[in-house]
C-alpha cells in the first residue's frame, strides 16, 4: 500500500504533468 504511494510519488516528481498518475495518487490517498 504505501509502496504504491512511493511509486506514485516518484512518477509524479518525473513527471508532473502525469493527470492519471496525480489522479491515481489522490484515489488511494483518499482509501
């Protein structure tokens, strides 16, 4: 669980402009 959270960070900082990644983080942020 926070491992994926991890992987979405690290997406995230490599590419900021990923919608579906930020969405993706917010979806499991949100659980």
């Amino acid at each position: 669980m926070s491992e994926k959270i991890a992987q979405l960070q690290q997406a995230i900082l490599l590419n900021p402009n990923d919608v579906e990644t930020h969405y993706n983080l917010g979806v499991f942020l949100k659980r």
